[in-house]
C-alpha cells in the first residue's frame, strides 16, 4: 500500500467533511430547498473575497470565470493590458485576442512581479486602455503580485482591473474592496479546498458601468446573465449543485478557521518549506514570493523531470514540475488549502531521498530540521 499526497498548486486535497457534503442526494436547483444553500454560498464567496459586491458562479474551471471577465467589459478593438510573468499571465492575452480585442502584452522577466509604478507609466502611455488584466499569483512561477498597490492605481484611471485570484484566493491577503478590484476571478480547487469544477468572479460598480457597452459575443460566460440572476437568487443555467453543497461545506471550514488565520497559516507553511529548500542548498527561483506555492531551481546536473516522477511513483508524494519555458528546470511545491505542518515535513523528506538518489549531496534530515525549527517558533 502506498499512501499518497497531494501538494501541487491545484487540484490540492479536499478535507473529507467537503467530500461528504459534496456526495449528498441530488436536490433540484429551481426548487426551495436550493435556495437557502444558494444564499449561504454567495455570503460565504463574499466573505472570502472580502466585498460587499457581488459575487457570480460558474461550472467551469477557472478559465472560464476569467473568458467571462473578457467577454463581458471588452469589445472587439478595445485596448487591454496583459501582464504576462508567466504561464497563466499569458492566457490572459490569449483570451483577449480570441475576442479580437487589442491586447498589449507587459512581458515581465519570468521569476519578477510588475511593478505599480509601471503600470502607472503605461496607463499614462495609453490613456484608451479599458482594462488591465494581471494575475495575483503565477503558479507557474511561484511570483506574487501587489496588487494592493496595483489597484489603487488602476482606481485612478478609467481602467478597471481584473485579478486572476484562482490560486491566491483564500491563501494569499486579498481584500477586493478596499484594494479596488474591479473583477476578481478564482477556482473552487485551490485554497478553497474542493473538487475542480466551480469558477467565481466578484464585481465591482465600475467594471458593472462596462458590462452594458460590451460587444464581445458572449452566451454561457456572459456576467450580465449572472447578475441578473443573483438578484432573484437563482442561476441562469444549471448549476453544479453536487459541487456548491461541497461549497457551502467548505466555506463553514474557512469561517470557522478564519481568514486572517488561514493567510498566516499559508505563510508560515510557506515559510518552513522555503527553509527548508535553502538547508538542502538549493536555490528559490521566483524573487517576489508567493505563499501559495515554493518554485525551486533543478540543481546542476541533475534531471529536473525525474524529481517530480521518483516523489510520485516512488514515494506517493505529487509536487508540480516546471511548465512551458521552464520545463525541467524548476519543481513546484504547494501547501495550498487543506494543508498542515506535516504534509511539510513529509514532503521536504521525499525530496531529500529523491535529491540523494539522483547524486545531489544532501545530508539527511537537513531540510526537515531547518523546517520543523520554524514550526518551533512560529
């Protein structure tokens, strides 16, 4: 038998009372019993997003919630800021061309997060643009973006701004009101500790102005459809309603552990690992860290696709490899969601059997050590 665990930037592990609640019968979504489920999901969405706007869901992943973010304020020809720092940046400028809007790429050094000062500057250079798109996290670089700072900005401009939050939200701070985030968009499988399948969107009074001028075409991802709908306290297409009681289930968990409590949880597990990876003598890749996941440079002369390979098969242990560019040469460890101390320190004593099994000199317990002593201080 060989137990297995999961630490990859999503899918992430689901606790088993949300599995529970998730395999429950089957209730109609038009019927009564739906609607008070309905109500307490939308609350708990705002609470996590932490607004008072609304807050939309679909069943799709991700991507989803963000091509409706697209479809849904842009026009065909409309300019776009797309901060590209990695794999899930560039899909912003994806998407936006799909439509035919004029998307301009901000290509950032992969490992380095935009700077608010730039966006300031570009702003300035391209008073037209009606949006600015960026992602909080870039899992695929382990980079987190201040947003904060970004956001207050934006707020300044005619701009709105659109936060790719699927892997941050309910990990990193995020607070979409205070910080102007216009359209916040995130995933049910990540921190929120669930089966992929849900996608979400907040919005604010001002991306809401853009909804209505939109020409892009645009049926199932159309948020107007949505916020629509919420006002009657209904969907306008089915929902996933196996998910959404997993949801509500989920939700309960992160009220009760608190959000201010769960953000300091993912830095300090955040932390461990990341001191852990330096006593083993390896090197962090990104420079402006996120906590949601630790990217990691392959040490020379060694095979970067083997790491993730031997932890899986040999040890049951799921981490994340490098993507696009960086394939093979980085590995990606997530803490991310229903995690605690010991899937830390179980994943950091994988890696040094794997390390030392593919020649890297590494000293048994070094990296556990140098984790467990921020555990002791923290």
């Amino acid at each position: 038998m060989k137990k297995r665990y999961l630490l990859t930037p999503g899918p992430t592990s689901v606790p088993p009372e949300v599995l529970q609640a998730g395999s429950r019968p089957m209730i109609h979504h038009r019927a009564p019993e739906y609607e008070p489920l309905f109500t307490r999901t939308n609350e708990g969405l705002q609470y996590v997003f932490q607004t008072t706007k609304p807050v939309v869901s679909f069943a799709s992943s991700g991507t989803g919630a963000m091509e409706a973010a697209v479809v849904s304020i842009l026009s065909p020809g409309d300019k776009a800021l797309t901060v590209e720092g990695g794999k899930f940046g560039e899909r912003w400028t994806e998407i936006a061309q799909a439509y035919g809007a004029n998307a301009i790429p901000v290509q950032m050094e992969w490992g380095h997060a935009i700077k608010p000062e730039r966006i300031e500057k570009l702003l300035r250079e391209h008073p037209d643009v009606k949006a600015v798109f960026i992602t909080h996290c870039e899992t695929s670089t382990g980079v987190l973006t201040d947003i904060k700072n970004i956001g207050q900005v934006v707020a300044s401009s005619d701009a709105v701004l659109v936060v790719d939050a699927i892997s941050s939200l309910g990990a990193e701070m995020l607070y979409s009101d205070e910080w102007k985030l216009d359209i916040v968009v995130s995933g049910s499988q990540k921190a929120l500790m669930m089966p992929p399948g849900m996608a979400f969107a907040s919005i604010s009074t001002k991306a809401r102005t853009l909804l209505q001028s939109s020409k892009c075409s645009k049926y199932y991802f159309s948020l107007s459809k949505y916020l629509k709908n919420l006002e009657k306290n209904t969907t306008p297409f089915t929902p996933a309603v196996s998910l959404t009681l997993a949801l509500d289930q989920a939700l309960e968990l992160i009220r009760k552990e608190g959000l201010e409590q769960i953000w300091a949880r993912h830095e300090r597990l955040a932390r461990a690992i990341r001191s852990g990876i330096h006593a083993l003598g390896l090197e962090l890749f990104a420079k402006d860290r996120a906590n949601v996941v630790t990217a990691v440079k392959v040490p020379e002369g060694i095979d970067g696709a083997k790491i993730p390979k031997i932890m899986r098969d040999d040890y049951g242990i799921t981490i994340a490899g490098g993507q696009a560019k960086l394939k093979g040469k980085i590995f990606r460890i997530a803490a991310l969601g229903y995690a605690d101390t010991f899937d830390v320190t179980t994943v950091l004593s994988a890696l040094e059997l794997t390390l030392k099994r593919l020649g890297h000199p590494v000293k048994l317990g070094s990296g556990l050590k140098a984790a467990l002593e921020v555990f002791e201080t923290s």
